[in-house]
C-alpha cells in the first residue's frame, strides 16, 4: 500500500524570519507587504499575532489595530525560497517522488513497507534539527486526505490515517475544509442542505453534478475520500516575481527604479535556487484609477544575472509608464525557465557558487 506524507511549514515567512532574530521569538510578529499606514498587507503571521485575530491576507492596519504590539517586519521572499528548498533537499534525501505543492508545502509518496508514524516523526525532527523550524505532517492514502488531515493538527502536529478510515475522519468535518470548496461552492451546497463533509458523502452522485457539473463529481469523490491524484515529481513554478502596492500614489522614477532593482536580485537569487535561467521578463504597473498594464520582453539569451534582469525591465518600465502619472503598484516577474543545471546536484551548486 502507498502511503503519502504532507508536509506544511508552520507559520514559515515568520518562522524564517525569527532564525535571523532571535530576540523577537516570543513577540508577535507579523510579516508583511506594504507599508502599515497605508496599503500593507500580513502575508503570514506568528502563532502570538493570530490569536488576537490576525490573518493572512488581512490589511496591516486592520492587523495592527488588532494587535499593535506587533512587530512589523517586511517580507523577504528570495529568502523563504532558499529555505523552502532546504526542506526539499531532505525530503529527496528520503524519498523517490517529491512534490512541492508551494513555497511552504510538499509531499512525498513513502517506500512499500514504510512506517507512515516513524518516518512522520523523523521528518519532522529532521527538519526542526537541520533548519530551525517547525512543520505540521501528515499520512494518509492519498494527498487530498493527508492534506486535510494537516490543516487539521497545525501548528507543529503529526496525523495517520488508517486505510479505510478516510471517509469517516472526513465526514464531522466543515464542508469547506475540502479544498476546491470555496465561498461560492459553499454557498450552493448550503442551498442543499450541505454544512459537513459526511452530508457532502450522503448526496447522489447526479444531484452534485447536476447542480455543480465536474465540480460536483470531484466533491463527491472528495467527500468519501477518494484522490488518484498522483505525487508529481520536479513540480517546476511557471513564474517568480515580486511586486509591492505603494503607501500612496506615486510618479517618481527614482523609486520604481529602485523597486525594481530589488526585486531583480531576490528575482536572480531564487532562480539561482531552483537553477532556472529566464527568458522572459515581464514588468506589471497599476495605476491609481486600477488601470494595469503589463508588458513582457523575450531575452536573447536566458538569465539568473540580477544586473541583466534589472536593465530589461528598466527598458519596459521606460516604454510603458506615463511619465508624471502616478501608479499604485510596481511589479516584475520571470518565466520562460530553462533549466541551468540539474537540480540538487552538488556538481552544480557549485558552478552556481564559483
């Protein structure tokens, strides 16, 4: 039997964040986009911050309101991809196929005759050893389980679920603890009476997909715990970028430029990372009236080089931006990735390095 492990970093931005201080381990810290007094938005926060309500996604000023203890710290996201691939290295280390799912989740199909609680164990205090920082595992007999099962024991918790058990540890469960249930979906599915998982599980096939279409055939899956969804490895991102929403509207060219070249060495580093070169560069501007334009340029040869990445996206934002007309958003992005090197591999890095 194949057992699949999940793994999701436990407040990973601010985790990261504490191993470079300390001193702020037992403060609440958020980690945030933007500036708090104006449009700064909490990409995670510590587990001190969220228990007076602070969430990701919440406006700054609304967490900080909540919360105004809170030490505000700005995110570094170059820096969360080099540990986000730390934890990958030790799940390859271990394991055949490994997914990563996102910059703070992962999964990995587990040998025949594994373990599914010692190895959870293991991985778990292996990362805590090797990095400095917490996860929450779970096993079950599919990634659509483990990953509920997950959600269900943060922060820093472990979970196996049986075979055979998958229906009924679903079944007391919010219906929209399923991913793919949505506000919408939720919202269709109380229409029929829905609230929890088991009552998802009760449903006819036909009815759901009468009322929902394909959509209404995978929650019905779902429900009783069904996902043939196999562990993807060398799952590769289709783009790396950055962008930042300005306090207030600006027009000054000095501050773009210096936005941008920011973003175009965290850019490099995390290319550097994944061992990716670029092809394409894209910059994204918005306008204080939401107007958004965004513009792409294809290099003549694929890059890393944070120098290269800042000189074409100057070139677009010259081409594209209304002098003297303020914008609310600047923002730059990678794609086109070809890959450099052979990933993980030692010979490689080391190119990389020298």
């Amino acid at each position: 039997m194949a057992w699949v492990l999940f793994l999701d970093l436990d407040a990973f931005f601010a985790a990261v964040e504490l191993l470079q201080r300390p001193a702020l381990r037992n403060e609440p810290v958020i980690v945030a986009v933007g500036h708090p007094g104006g449009r700064g938005v909490v990409s995670t926060a510590t587990y001190a911050a969220r228990r007076s309500g602070v969430s990701s996604g919440m406006s700054l000023r609304r967490a900080l309101s909540l919360c105004p203890q809170a030490v505000v710290l700005p995110a570094r996201h170059h820096l969360y991809a080099a540990y986000s691939e730390k934890v990958r290295q030790i799940l390859h280390a271990r394991f055949g196929k490994v997914e990563a799912l996102s910059i703070d989740e992962a999964c990995a199909e587990l040998p025949e005759g594994t373990d599914p609680e010692m190895v959870a164990r293991e991985v778990q205090e292996r990362v805590a050893a090797d990095l400095g920082l917490s996860c929450t595992i779970a096993v079950a007999t599919n990634k659509l389980v483990a990953k509920v099962a997950c959600d269900q024991v943060k922060p820093h918790g472990r979970i196996v679920i049986p075979q055979g058990t998958e229906q009924a540890f679903l079944a007391p469960l919010p219906v929209e603890k399923l991913p793919g249930v949505g506000p919408r979906t939720q919202g269709h599915l109380l229409e029929l009476g829905v609230r929890t998982i088991g009552e998802l599980a009760a449903q006819p096939k036909e009815r759901l997909t009468g009322t929902l279409g394909k959509h209404g055939a995978y929650l019905w899956e779902a429900a009783h715990g069904i996902d043939t969804s196999p562990v993807q490895p060398e799952w590769e991102p289709k783009s790396i970028g950055r962008e930042t929403t300005f306090e207030r509207d600006l027009a000054d060219f000095a501050i773009f430029r210096k936005h941008l070249d920011r973003f175009s060495r965290e850019v490099a580093e995390e290319l550097r990372a994944e061992r990716f070169l670029a092809k394409t560069i894209t910059v994204k501007l918005r306008y204080g009236n939401f107007e958004t334009l965004v513009r792409q340029v294809t290099l003549p040869i694929a890059t890393a080089d944070p120098k290269e990445i800042a000189d074409f996206a100057l070139r677009l934002l010259r081409s594209t931006w209304q002098r003297g007309r303020p914008l609310r958003l600047i923002g730059l992005a990678a794609h086109g990735f070809v890959r450099a090197w052979p990933k993980r591999d030692a010979g490689s890095a080391a190119l990389w390095e020298g």
